[in-house]
C-alpha cells in the first residue's frame, strides 16, 4: 500500500507537470509498477495481492458514490427547473444505447455490449469545471452544462444498475427460469439498493443528533459507507440470487443524508470527508492501472474506437435533444454536448462492478475504458473551450490565453 500511494503521488505530479489530470497520472503510475515492469518480470504488486487490495476498491466506490448523492439537494431542483435534469437523463440514456446497439451490429456478446456500453452514460466533471473557471466562461450554456455535470453521474450509475441488472437476468437464462421473474428482478434489485441506501441515510442523519463531536461524526459515516458497500456480500448470505449495487445504495444514502441534515452540518462533514478520501483515491487509480493487462489492450482497438466515437455521439445526441424537449435555447441545444466528452473516475469505478458482473470480459473492459479515460482527457478540455467559445461564453481575449492546469 505504501508503494502504490507513493507511486500515485509521484505520478499524479508529472501530470500536473504536463498539465494532464491527476487521475491520468495515477493510472499511469499503475501501469509502470503493474504490467510495464511484469514484463521485465518485476513484480512490486504480487498477483495474489490483487484480490486482498480489491476492498480498497469496494471503499473508493462508496465514497465515489456518495459524494454524488449530496447532489441531489430538493432546494438544488427546484432552483434549476427541469431543462438540466431532462438533458442530463437523455444524454446518459443515448450514450448507452448508441454504443450498444453499435456493439451489436458489429457482433459482440449481448452481455459484454449491455456492460460496456452501460459504463458509456459517465462523464467527468472536474475537466469541465476547470475550463469553466479558467475562462471565466458566463451565459446559459455554461449555467446549464454546470447543472448537467453535478448531476450526471447520478443519472449515469441508475442507469448502469438497470442495464447491469439486465445483463445479469440475460446471464442466469436457463429453460426451467420464470420469464416474468427475469424481467421483474433487476427491477426488485434496483429497488432494495435504493431502500438500504435510503434506511442508512435515515440512521446516520439521526446518529448526527446523538454524536455532536466532529471527529465522532465522520466515524459514524464512514462505518455506514463501509457497511452499505459490504451490503451486497451480506445480502448474498441471506438471499444467493439477488445483488444489490453498492452504488445506487451509496449514493441514495448521500441523496437521503444531504437533504435531512442542516447546511452547516453538511457543509462540514463533506470538508472531511474531502481530507479523508484522497489517498483512498490514490490507491483505487492506482490499482485500477497496475490490473491492466498489455495482451488485452492490443485487442481492444475496433470495440475501443466503436466505444469512444458512439459515447461522444450518443451524447451530443442526447443533449441537443433533451435542450430540445425541455425547451432550452438554440444556443444550448448546440453547444452542451461538447462539454460533455471527457470521463474518468466514476466510469473507471463502473469497470471495477463490471467485472464482477462478467468476469470473462473484465480485462478486455478495463482496457477499453482506460484508454478511452486516457483519450477523453487528453481532448475534452480543449473540445470544451472550443465550444464554450463559439458560444459566446468566452472572450476571445481569455481564448486566446494557453490551457493550463
């Protein structure tokens, strides 16, 4: 552990060096200490390690997932009105299926199309918000791309456990299985994430009133954050047939949470929480690197071109008509999109729950993403000052200056 947080570190800041994004440095950090130096048979990590360090994973996760919940403030909503929310359901929804349906066509397994593509709805905030303040952009594009961003990746993980909990039913097909169970199921699975995400929220807004100390509150929530994403090893004790996805019951605890507990209370514990996740965070990047497999990734190149062109379509697609049916400016219509495209945590988090959902296809998932992460990060900012720009949104002085980090 000591050596994969001290890899991201160093990493993470040869990135900031070249102006990439931290997580760009953190994965390339895991692929020197993981498949670089295997292929010199130097094994710093060693292979049964791997399976030990997964539960740093599982943490990551929760907190990931969390932290995207205190998202969905009820006052947040009501202020913003429905034109981000309908752009933010469309856009994710035609990511998915665009990369789907082309996945298909060029005959890939039905299984291994609904998990990859489902992974396709994440987008990456921080590029985005980095461009924003670094241009000092202004107008309703930017107001409403702000919007879309915060509320993204809620949209991107609902829809990731409905298409995930499909490909499992498509999976457990057999000839004695009830047809209408199989429909139902994902559906019964959904619901139960919710409702433990919900019930958790619900304790830890009330501990807040019994443990008043600072130091006893962040204890209380990271038990709880620990214990809902342990959820589904639990729940498979009891009930073997039914998953639950820790991060539909993560982040409907953070929803709960955010919208019981005073501003004052929130706004402290989430300062904590940000002093308390980054060398988790590390670790996971890290991790989510080193696994890569090099064999893997030289046979990814059509299903990687065919998941980064129709995840940018799909999503262009799905803002202009989402600004469309919620009556947004031709000008949003437009230029949203584009502000869209880079991606990286949460859709490197998604892979990790991947795998576990078709084990068979877990590398060549990894691989797909990771250098999809790597793409959209390097072309995302750019593509998003550029249409920043043309909207208007950017002085041409400000445009003229160089991206920096």
């Amino acid at each position: 552990m000591a050596v994969i947080l001290i890899t991201g570190l160093l990493f993470g800041k040869l990135a900031k060096y070249f102006k990439l994004p931290n997580v760009t440095g953190y994965l390339l950090g895991g692929l020197i200490i993981g498949p670089v130096l295997g292929l010199a048979s130097v094994h710093i990590i060693p292979d049964t390690a791997y399976e030990e360090l997964h539960t740093i994973s599982q943490i990551a996760l929760g907190f990931i997932a969390f932290t995207i919940g205190t998202e969905f403030q009820l006052s947040y909503f009501k202020r913003v009105g429905k034109l981000p929310i309908v752009i933010a359901t469309l856009e994710s929804f035609f990511a998915i299926i665009v990369v789907f349906l082309t996945l298909i066509a060029f005959g890939n397994d039905l299984r291994f199309s609904l998990v990859l593509s489902a992974i396709a709805a994440a987008t990456a905030p921080a590029a985005t918000i980095m461009v924003i303040k670094q241009y000092k952009a202004k107008g309703e594009v930017t107001e409403n791309l702000l919007s879309v961003v915060a509320i993204d990746d809620a949209t991107a993980i609902v829809f990731f456990g409905i298409f995930v909990a499909i490909a499992k039913a498509v999976g457990n097909v057999s000839g004695d299985v009830n047809i209408s169970w199989m429909i139902i199921k994902p559906f019964v699975e959904i619901i139960l994430s919710l409702g433990i995400g919900a019930l958790a929220g619900l304790i830890i807004s009330y501990g807040f009133r019994w443990y008043t100390g600072r130091g006893n509150r962040l204890s209380l929530l990271i038990a709880f954050i620990f214990l809902v994403a342990a959820t589904p090893e639990l729940i498979k004790l009891a009930l073997p047939d039914f998953e639950v996805s820790t991060l539909l019951a993560c982040m409907m605890m953070g929803a709960v949470f955010t919208n019981l507990a005073k501003e004052d209370v929130l706004d402290t514990i989430m300062f904590l929480v940000d002093r308390v996740t980054p060398p988790i965070f590390i670790m996971f990047f890290v991790i989510s690197g080193a696994e890569l497999k090099f064999d893997v990734l030289l046979t990814v190149g059509g299903i990687g071109v065919i998941y980064i062109v129709g995840r940018v379509i799909g999503k262009l697609f799905g803002a202009s008509l989402g600004a469309k049916v919620a009556n947004g400016s031709p000008n949003v219509r437009k230029y949203l999109g584009w502000g869209l495209v880079p991606q990286a945590g949460v859709a490197i988090g998604l892979t990790i729950v991947a795998a576990n959902i078709v084990p068979e296809y877990s590398a060549k998932i990894s691989a797909v993403i990771l250098s999809a992460t790597f793409i959209y990060e390097l072309v995302g900012p750019l593509i998003t000052k550029t249409a920043l720009t043309k909207a208007g949104e950017i002085s041409p002085e400000l445009a003229n200056q160089k991206m920096s980090h």
